[in-house]
C-alpha cells in the first residue's frame, strides 16, 4: 500500500504537469477534488462531530495547500517538484516540534540539514535558478502539507476513507473561491478542454486523491508516521521517470546531485530513532 502511494502521487505530479498546460493550477485542484467528492461522498456516513474540524483540514491541508504546491508546478518540471516535494518529510518532524511537543534526536537534524541542503543544490541550476518563485511556493506547499497532517492526526474515531471524503467535498468549493479570486480564464478552458486534458483530471480525483490518499489516510490512522513515512523517498523516483518517459523532460547532473542529497537527508531523518 506504501509503495503504490508514492507512485500514484508521483505520476500524480507528471499528470498536474501537462493538465497544467491547459487549466489555471487551482482550477485544476477544484476539479480534482470535485471528482473525488462525487466518486468517495456517497459511501462514508458524515462524521458530524467532526465537521468542523474537516473543514479546517481540507482549508489547510487541500486548498491552501495545493494552490501554493500546484502554482508552483506550473512553473518546474514534474521530476524537479517531485524532489522538492520531499521536503514534506523534515517538515513533518519540524512541525511535531513545534505543534507536538515532539523531541527528535541529533540525526533527525542533521537529516534535515542535508535535505535543505540539498534542495540549494537544485535551486543553483540556471534552469531552475530563474524560477525560484516557483521552488518557494513548491516549499511553502510542503509545509503547509506537514500542518495539515499534524491536524489529521489529532482526529479520532474515523477511517481515512472518510477523511477523505468529506475533505474533498469542502477542498472544491474552497479551491474554486482561491481560482474565481487569483485566476483568470476559467470558461475559456472548461470550454477548450479535450479528452486528454480531462483523462487528467479524472486520473488525479480518482487515483491520485481517491485511492492514493485515501491510502495514505489509511496507513497514517494505522501506523506511527515513522513507519509510513519511508515510502515517500519513492515519490521523486516515479515523478523522475514520469516526467522523463511521458513528459519528455531532461535531468542536468546538478539536479541530479541535489536530488540525491535530499533524499539522502530524508531517509536520513526517516531511519533515525529518537
């Protein structure tokens, strides 16, 4: 279940790629999350004592998210974002510190020392230098993300599929306020979409969110984070094939450097014991 996680949410990313082409980036994120709603929303019972804080979560951990993660996207290739995204992992161990009373030991740190070095590494190649708006936002995406799963920890009494579910349902009609608000062109695009574009969509609602998140959620409820969250160093490999195979991207050996630092640092965090 670990290892499919990291390649839906990977090729997640080489798919929001080349759908970005075609819709705004939060636009995308309403209509993703609107599949899933309408795919998920008819077999889970509403949790109605926890309403509120669902709400909360898909605010953070979707809507706000995703239009910064995603925004950022349209900007990088999928194989560059994949590894940035990595620096969910030592955002997640910053954020129990700082939320959760949590103590890591030295080799967490030093962990996270070498994923962030590494993301430097990447951001020194002249391609991606000049689009250093984008890696920040792709960043910020990332921590936002290690918040909203801090909260979903916090939850009681509730499956992942469930959790998904209803954050779906209150992730599209916050996501399509943040487009109407930031974006433009919405009718221009619903119009001109074709079926490739919407195969996208429906591959990012369905597999993406759907089977890969209500995964995630699964495992999350189940298991100690530090047991589930090793599956993510697979994230940038499939997002790196992906974005190789079907995107038709190149890799420099800077990135590819960097690459392999941050991941070295993740896993480095990932096999510490407190």
């Amino acid at each position: 279940m670990g290892v499919l996680v990291a390649l839906t949410w990977g090729m997640g990313l080489v798919f929001a790629k080349a759908a970005i082409a075609h819709f705004p980036p939060i636009l995308l994120m309403s209509l993703r999350f609107t599949v899933t709603a309408l795919a998920m929303v008819w077999f889970v019972r509403p949790p109605i004592q926890q309403m509120k804080a669902l709400f909360l979560i898909a605010l953070v951990s979707a809507a706000i998210q995703y239009s910064f993660t995603y925004t950022g996207l349209k900007g990088l290739d999928a194989s560059v974002a994949g590894i940035v995204v990595q620096l969910e992992v030592p955002f997640l161990v910053l954020v129990g510190v700082i939320f959760l009373n949590e103590r890591p030991g030295w080799k967490k740190w030093v962990g996270i020392a070498i994923a962030f070095f590494g993301v430097w590494q990447i951001s020194g190649e002249p391609r991606i230098s000049s689009a250093w708006g984008s890696v920040l936002l792709v960043i910020t995406g990332a921590a936002i993300w290690a918040i909203g799963q801090a909260m979903i920890r916090k939850l009681e009494d509730i499956d992942g599929k469930t959790v998904m579910a209803w954050v779906a349902v209150m992730a599209a009609p916050q996501l399509l306020v943040m487009s109407l608000v930031f974006e433009t062109g919405h009718v221009q695009a619903l119009q001109s979409a074709g079926l490739v574009v919407w195969g996208a969509v429906f591959y990012l609602g369905l597999v993406m969110t759907a089977f890969g998140y209500g995964m995630w959620y699964t495992l999350l409820r189940r298991n100690p984070v530090s047991h589930v969250a090793p599956f993510l160093l697979l994230l940038p490999i499939f997002a790196v094939l992906g974005g190789v195979v079907f995107l038709g991207e190149t890799i420099s050996t800077q990135t590819l450097i960097g690459g392999a630092i941050v991941i070295t640092g993740v896993a480095f965090i990932l096999s510490a014991k407190d």
